[in-house]
C-alpha cells in the first residue's frame, strides 16, 4: 500500500473550464478517503487523474513517494472499480478476475492462487465458473472487486461502485467493502455523491464543490462541526434547517422565538445583522417529552405544524416560516448546487415515534440551543465553528478528569 498525496491539483479542459481547481490532499498509507460532493464538482476527474486516466494541467500527483504524473496507468500499479463493473461477458468469472494477471504472464499456478484466496475473501467460490450475465447486480460488483483485489496494488480506487445497485443491495456492499478494507488494510480512495456510502464507509471525507476543496474531516466533525453553509446542507438527512435570525445581545431572534447563545457563541457573532441560524432535525423535541432538569439547557416555542411523518421508529414535523427574499433567494440556489430538494422555508422536526403530535395543530417544541450554528448568509461561513471546537474539548476535558477521579479512587488515591 501507499500513500497518495495532491499537491495543487489543477484540471482545465479545452474551454478553459476548471474542473479541478488547486486541490492539495494527503492520503495516509491504508487510508479509507471519500471524496464526494454533488454532480459536477469533480470527485470523478480527481479519481481519474490519480489513476492516470486524465492529464494533469498542473500540480503534482506523488503516490508511495514518486511523483507519477509523467506516468501511464499501467505504471501506477493502481486498481479501480468501476461503476459499471466493466467485466467481459464471454469470460468466467474465474478469467475476469485472472484478467489482470494473465496480461501480467503470471505463471498459472500463482494466478490459481490468488484468484482462489481472492474468491474467499468475496465469497465467490461457486460462481468462478459462471459468466457475468447469470449473475445479481451484488455479485458482479463482488468480481470487479475480485479482479482489483488480485493485483496486489498499491491502492484502491473505486468510482461510485453502488450507484447501480438497488437499496437493499447498497446496504449490503457498503458492508462488504468496508469489512474488505479492514481486512486488507490497502489505501482506499472511494468517489460517491451519496452521503450514506461518505459518512459510513471513511476514516475521512473529503466535500468538493465546483473543483474546490470545502472541508476534509472525519465524518462526525463533518456533520457536528460543518465548516459553512454548502457542507451543512450536503451532509445530513434530512438536511439541516436553516432559519433567518437577529441578534440582539446574546440573543438570536428566529421566527420559531428566541434562542440564547453561550457566552462563546455569542462573541463569535457578535456585531453581525441579518444571520442564519442552523439546527439539525434532531437537535428538536416534543416539549411534553423532555425531562424537567434538561428543559433550562434549550429554548421552548409554539409553532403550528403542517405535515407530519410516521416512520415508526421515529416521526418528522413540518414547521412552515416566513423568511426574507433574500433568505428565500439564498436557500434556493443552495438547493440547486445541492442536486437536492429545494430547501423551503420550513422547518423539519425529529421527534420521538411516541409523540401525540398532530398535523395542523399547534404544538410545543424543545430545542437544544447548545447545539446549533450561526452562519454568515453572505459568505456561507459557520461563524461558531471555532466556538463549537472549544466547547467540545471543554466537555471532553471534563470528561477525562472525571474518568482520572474515578480511576483514582478506584485505586484508593485521593484526587485534588
């Protein structure tokens, strides 16, 4: 395995057009990277470069330590899967996993080998004689897999593998390809636009949006810690509402009621006018729900709900608001570089599935207000990012001294 790293990675077709526009990215040696983002924005251009199958206008690709721009496919022992799994229908799935051996010459001995240890790994041992048109959507996805894994490369590239694949499938090869991963411990580089297959397959993901970096991070800061406005409306389903807010003190005034900042929060907007404020579906409850001692940690409001959604384990609330044009404006050309549904000027509530709740009846609703984002509406950033960071290694802080207390009274040692 080898690390890969992106050094000021520039992509310009014919046109002039950047598809890629001044990435820099480091892959770790048996790193598990996502790349993702909406239509358009790169992800696959930036696979293709990595693998040699497209020029690189400018920057340097540097895999395993060797700048390999310069260098032909075959010459980056690199192996990719493919969305649409590019098998050879006149060959078993035996010879489509040998395939890249046998270009090799490798003896047959060793071919039979690696393909038979390849097939255990995928569980693929009564289909090696069988041809690619008798087999599911899964399977075939499981021998282009096959195939990669034979090469013994350096690196895995995989370009939207499940896109094809109906729900229950994706569901299952998500697994599968996770648990492969671990299980070799080979640098993985996956190109997604779905959220699901990003926030639980990485170690890390990587948003683009129109051939720029936005964020890199592991997925749990990805979605606690967005760092602006296109990353916290990509990441999260459904998405994060985003309501029109003023600030008066360390008061935000939205059209559900008012929401008192912490004292971090609230010096980071400081100053600032019109703001968007973001809350996550569940940072909501049923008012009736939530225990009396967490009540004073959040804000209570009224609002009439529109719609409502059973899930069975859960339910969805439909809160209507009124928000400025330019609010209105913004949010819809947000959806549109989203490839999302448009983000209305409504609120959508998690709430628990044994809420009494009704559609067109007003109702009472908790909000953890320790958890919401403050972003600037005309550059798109998250101006409690920094603020957020902090509090959390405060909490995490108190966290390891408590469990230090207890260790050392487990042991008999009195802590100051």
């Amino acid at each position: 395995m080898a690390s890969i790293e992106m050094k000021n990675i520039v992509k310009k077709y014919g046109d002039g057009f950047p598809a890629v526009n001044d990435v820099s990215l480091d892959i770790d040696e048996g790193e598990f990277m996502i790349l993702v983002g909406p239509s358009g924005c790169g992800k696959s251009t930036l696979l293709r470069m990595i693998v040699g199958l497209e020029d690189i206008t400018s920057g340097d690709m540097v895999i395993g330590g060797t700048r390999v721009n310069d260098k032909a496919p075959r010459e980056r022992n690199l192996s990719m899967v493919f969305q649409n799994y590019a098998l050879y229908p006149h060959l078993s799935v035996f010879e489509n996993i040998a395939f890249p051996l046998r270009l090799a010459k490798v003896e047959d001995a060793e071919v039979q080998r690696r393909v038979n240890e390849a097939a255990d790994v995928l569980e693929l041992h009564e289909h090696l004689e069988r041809k690619p048109a008798n087999l599911s959507g899964g399977q075939r996805q499981r021998v282009a897999m096959g195939r990669a894994i034979v090469r013994q490369a350096e690196a895995f590239l995989f370009d939207e593998p499940l896109s094809n694949l109906d729900a229950k499938l994706r569901g299952q090869m998500r697994t599968e390809i996770s648990r492969l991963q671990r299980r070799l411990g080979i640098t993985t580089v996956y190109v997604t636009h779905d959220q699901t297959e990003a926030m639980t397959l990485g170690d890390r993901v990587c948003v683009l949006r129109k051939g720029k970096i936005q964020q890199v991070a592991s997925p749990r800061e990805l979605y606690e810690q967005p760092v602006n406005l296109f990353v916290a409306g990509f990441i999260g389903s459904p998405p994060m509402n985003f309501l029109p807010a003023q600030l008066e003190g360390s008061r935000l005034t939205t059209p559900f009621g008012d929401i008192e900042l912490d004292e971090r929060r609230a010096a980071a907007v400081a100053g600032r006018d019109l703001l968007l404020v973001g809350i996550r579906p569940e940072y909501f409850e049923d008012a009736s729900l939530v225990d009396e001692a967490k009540r004073p940690l959040g804000s209570v409001f009224t609002a009439r709900v529109d719609v409502t959604e059973w899930l069975g384990d859960s339910q969805f609330a439909y809160i209507p608001y009124e928000a400025p044009d330019e609010i209105r404006t913004q949010l819809r050309e947000l959806s549109k570089e989203l490839d999302s549904e448009e983000l209305r000027t409504q609120a959508i509530v998690s709430i628990d599935a044994t809420s009494r709740i009704r559609e067109g009846r007003d109702a009472e609703f908790w909000l953890d207000s320790r958890k919401v984002h403050v972003f600037d509406p005309t550059t798109g950033d998250n101006l409690t990012r920094d603020a957020e960071a902090g509090a959390e290694l405060t909490r995490l802080a108190a966290e390891d001294r408590v469990d230090q207390v207890q260790s050392a009274e487990g042991e008999g040692i009195s802590a100051a």
